[in-house]
C-alpha cells in the first residue's frame, strides 16, 4: 500500500515536468495607488460629450511628414473627473501616460506605435496637455483644476509626430495607459 502512494506523487511529478516543458514565461505588470481619493474617470470626445477608450486620430497622408518633428492627426480627447461616489473635494490632478510599445523619438518622448508587418514606420505619438505642451513619455502633466462639486474635463491633443525623414504607411496604433494622480 505503501508503494501506491509513492507512486502517485511520482507519477504526478512526472505529469506535470512533461507539462512544463511546453510552458511560456512572460511578465503581466500590475500597477495602482492607495489612496483616500478615488474618483471615476472617462475618456471623453470633447466635441460630442460622448465617452470612449479609442480616440481616432483618421487618415493622414505620408507626404505631411516631410521633415522630423512634423505633425499630423490632430485629435482632441479629454479626462472626465466627476467627484461624488468616494471621490472626496478633489482640488487637482495631474495625468502621466505610457505607452504599451515604449518610448521613440528626440529625448524618448514620444509613445511608440505598434511594429511590423503592416503598420506606419517613423511615428511616435505626441501628446499635449491644455496649453499646448507635449507630455513626455512617462512624466507627469501640469496640474488641472478639479470643481469639487461638478465634472471636470481635463483636455488633451494627441496627434502622430515624425521620427525619421522617411514615414512608412500603414496603420497607426498606439496603445496608452494613464495614472490620474488626484490630490
């Protein structure tokens, strides 16, 4: 009976090294702030009021990128903080954004878009705060003025700016996070 028992956990040891062997490492990131403060927070269009995560910066020719550092896509969007529900007298906040794909251009201040096969070449993504000043990748804005008894739109300008002489075409994707600090 004795040599049963023995048997399973090896039995199952064995099971589970023919099972790994095939496995995958990756990282997941997992990133927060406790705080005392926590308000809801949308993605808004500034034009219509409507919210949503995908702000559509449309189509824009290659030829417009004709030296580094030109503009194109200009795209308005906006942080919605409405205080009440646990979101108590907030006075400000500030915004920092990353991007999924890294950092690109002069200085790493742009977020980088998505690569390969298929997808735009020397682009990054500039994003501006209300006066017209570019974020840099992974620092914070300046800080927006919150109403503590109303919604807040903290607005914002995206827009694809050029890295390189020469743009490719494709699409242009850009994946983005964003940590409100809220004090």
């Amino acid at each position: 009976m004795k040599q049963s028992f023995y048997a399973l956990p090896l039995g199952m040891l064995l099971a589970m090294a023919a099972t790994s062997a095939s496995a995958t490492t990756g990282t997941i990131n997992f990133e927060g702030m406790i705080t005392d403060i926590t308000c809801p927070i949308e993605i808004i269009n500034p034009e219509t009021g409507a919210p949503g995560n995908l702000v559509r910066l449309g189509r824009v020719a290659s030829s417009q990128f004709a030296t580094i550092g030109d503009e194109g896509g200009h795209r308005d969007f906006a942080m919605r903080v409405t205080p009440g529900a646990g979101c108590t007298s907030p006075t400000s906040a500030t915004v920092k954004f990353t991007g999924v794909h890294g950092a690109t251009g002069t200085g790493n201040t742009l977020h980088a878009l998505r690569s390969g096969g298929g997808y735009a070449s020397g682009l990054g993504l500039a994003i501006k705060d209300n006066k017209g000043v570019l974020i840099g990748y992974g620092t914070e804005s300046a800080d927006y003025t919150l109403d503590d008894t109303n919604p807040t739109d903290m607005r914002f300008t995206a827009a694809y700016k050029s890295t390189a002489t020469a743009v490719g075409t494709g699409a242009a994707q850009v994946e983005v996070a964003f940590i409100v600090n809220i004090t």
